[in-house]
C-alpha cells in the first residue's frame, strides 16, 4: 500500500494531467530533430536548455573511450561511435531525507529506412487519434519527456525530491550502451534507477545480453566463365551464417536453465542485419561481409560467448578445403553487453507497484525482453534496483512507429507518483 497521503495522490496525477498537453508538444519537438547514430548532438543542446531553465545544476559531458575500453561492460569503439555528449540535470533537496534516483532515456534513434514506407514523414510527430507517430516517438522520446514532467508535476504543487535526483540522457543506446556506462563512469550514483522504455505498461524482469559482431569472408576472383576455378565469397558467407544458426539453435536449447526465459518458445535471435560484398557482377566475388546481432542469456560472460561464436566460425572453416587455409575473420564490433535480472522483493519494486495501481488502476505485470536496455548498467555493476518500465507503443524500429498518448500520460502520472514516494518530497523554497 502506498505511503502517500490519498490526498496528495490524487493532486499529483491531477497536477500531471494538468501539465500533458505541454508534455504533448515538447515530445513532438523531439521527435522533430533527426537523431541518429552521431547527429543527436542538438538534441542534447535541447534538453541541456529545458533541465537548466529548470534551476537543475547541469552536467555536460563527452565519453571517455579509454575509461570504457578498460571496463568490462564496454562495448569496442566503432568509427561512427557518436561524439554527442551526455547531459545530466541534477536536483539536490535542501535537506536529504529521502532515498535518491536517476531517471534516465537515451535520444539516439534507429535509422528511419526508406521514406516511402512511411505513411506521414518519419521525423514528422503527426497525432492520429490516441497515437503519435515518428521515429523514436516510442523509443525513447516519450520516456524522455516523462522523465521531466513527471518532475514538473511535484513542481506545480509547490513540492521537490527530498533526495538527489539526476535526470539523465544518453546516447549510444541503440549500438554499444556505452552512454549509459559513460554516466557510471563519472561517478553517478543513486539508490534506485527508473527508465522509461515503451514496456506496455509493464516492468521489466530479465532483460539479454547482445552482442554485434561482423564475419568477412575472402573468396578467389575469376571470371564468371572460369567461376569453377576460383571461389564464391558471398555463396560461402552463406554457408557461414548457417553454421551460425545452427549455434543460434544450440544456445536455444539451454534455456530450460534459464530463468524467466524458460517458457519462451525462442528466447536467443540471431539477426543478420547487413550483408555487404562483391564488386562486379562479372566477377566471381573476392569478399563478402556480414553484420550479425545476437542476444545471451542474462548471466552469461560477453567474452565466453563470443568465443563460442568465434569457435564456431572457425569450426565450419576447418572443414572446408578453401576456407581452412584462408579461414573468415570474425570481428565484434558494437554491443558487447551482458543481460540482467530484477530479483522480485525490492522496495523500489514495490513503490512502482503502488504508483502503477493509482495511476493506471490495475496491478503491475513484469515480462521478459529480448533486446538490449541501458538498465544492466545500473543492474550489473551499480548493483541497484533497475527498474524499466514505459508506455504501450507499436512499431518500435519499423515503420510507423508509434505511441499510445493515453499510456503516456497514466505512466507520466505513475513516475510521479513513484517520485514522490520513493525520494519523499518537500515544499520548495
């Protein structure tokens, strides 16, 4: 049962109602700047401006790649690793009498694919009904403006945190999660962590680990008159990604020792998500790569897994006559990212259970997720309740992504709700 007074319940989901249509807009603005991998750096300029006009001592930052190179949980730099910096709005209470909490969301974006497989502009945050469309409207920019007006919401009624509260955004979210170990890094540290992902109104109980890696296979250029004599780069690449299922198989069936992923009819993906090679069409290929993501299971090593995929390569390439003198190289080159698990029974758990109840009127359900959430950071090695939990969405990464405002607006209500309890509250001054 809640520990709020019922009173102050009730204006606190007023307050945040109050403030949606607000709300509303400043997400669309968000979903307006184009955000991709390396370009979020207005963006973030944005959000530094809303925290600061806020009163919030601000923190802007830029990653330390060698500080996340020497850490376990770091992914490997890539050329197009963003340069955008992390930005962190800090609330300090006038005396600390309540438990402190990061919120956190992340403004990088999946690329938005070809235009016309959209029906209105990807990066145009057009409202049809209860739904608002464009790319990152679901993940995560709704999340993002959640996490500050369900601050707003406590401010309207004269009330702040009665602890430290940071409000976090990151980039690198979708190919290394290296922002988020980026804030860890700089010391950021708190009782409990909130991020809201679109979840459908459900928490988050175990979560994967993922990794990206690329295999490059060298073929014999000849002739396409003479293709007997040289060797397919492209046709054996295939070959090499079946190996690779086959793998993808094995790790499937070790799941009835995992729990929460047990009753999963296939909880490990392999995902082959680019496949570049060749050079004429004449030409018996001379290279052919491959871009592959696949999830582990939460508690399994990165390393360890990524040997297993390395010996499984060189395993097929022993039995082929070309490839076990020219064998593929194998590179990992984004996620290299473990999974966790949310043991039921913390307190924070049970504040967000409390909070949902009120706001949404029914009980919290928890769920397993198979792609990767900036919560292991804060899960694995600030050893703190992680919880994730967001809005309904559709479409996330596909076309037409979309979001549920009236979600939005009972988890706006929810956060706040746990905000108040969680870090207490006082009057501002």
């Amino acid at each position: 049962m809640s520990k709020l007074d019922p009173k102050l319940r009730e204006d606190i989901l007023a307050s945040a109602s109050e403030g949606f249509e607000k709300q509303v807009a400043f997400t669309q603005d968000l979903v307006r700047f184009p955000s991709t991998r390396g370009a979020e750096h207005t963006i973030q300029d944005l959000v530094f401006r809303e925290l600061r006009s806020r009163g919030y001592a601000m923190d802007r930052f830029s990653m330390d790649r060698e500080a996340i190179g020497k850490h376990r949980g770091g992914s490997p730099w890539m050329d197009d690793h963003s340069e955008a910096p992390i930005v962190v709005g800090i609330h300090r209470p006038r005396e600390e009498t309540g438990r402190s909490l990061i919120l956190q969301s992340h403004l990088d974006v999946v690329p938005p694919g070809p235009a016309d497989m959209w029906m209105h502009g990807a990066f145009d945050p057009v409202i049809r009904g209860d739904w608002m469309y464009g790319r990152g409207s679901a993940d995560m920019k709704a999340g993002a403006a959640a996490n500050i007006f369900a601050l707003d919401a406590l401010k309207r009624l004269g009330l702040q945190p009665a602890s430290t509260l940071y409000v976090q955004s990151v980039v690198e979210e979708e190919a290394t999660g290296n922002g988020a170990l980026m804030t860890h890094l700089r010391g950021y540290k708190a009782d409990a962590v909130l991020i809201p992902e679109p979840e459908d109104e459900m928490l988050v109980r175990a979560n994967t680990g993922v990794l990206w890696f690329q295999v490059e296979v060298k073929g014999l250029p000849v002739h396409v008159r003479e293709m007997d004599t040289g060797f397919n780069a492209i046709d054996a690449a295939y070959r090499v990604v079946a190996a690779l299922r086959q793998l993808e198989e094995d790790w499937n069936a070790r799941k009835h020792n995992e729990r929460y992923l047990n009753d999963l009819p296939h909880p490990i993906n392999l995902n082959i998500g680019k496949i570049t090679g060749g050079d004429w069409a004449s030409s018996v290929p001379a290279w052919c790569r491959v871009d592959c993501r696949i999830s582990i299971y939460p508690g399994v090593d990165a390393a360890n897994a990524a040997e297993e995929i390395r010996d499984c390569v060189s395993a097929f390439a022993s039995k082929d006559a070309y490839l076990a003198n020219s064998p593929p190289v194998v590179t990992f080159n984004g996620f290299h990212a473990e999974g966790y698990r949310l043991e039921p029974g913390s307190e924070a758990e049970g504040v967000l259970e409390n909070a949902h109840l009120d706001a949404v009127g029914e009980p919290l359900k928890s769920f397993t997720t198979l792609g990767y959430l900036d919560n292991r950071v804060y899960a694995l090695y600030d050893r703190i309740p992680s919880l994730c939990y967001g809005p309904i969405s559709r479409n996330v990464h596909g076309f037409d992504e979309c979001v549920s405002l009236s979600s939005v607006k009972r988890i706006t209500g929810a956060m706040a709700l746990f905000i108040a309890e969680w870090c207490g509250t006082e009057t501002i001054s």
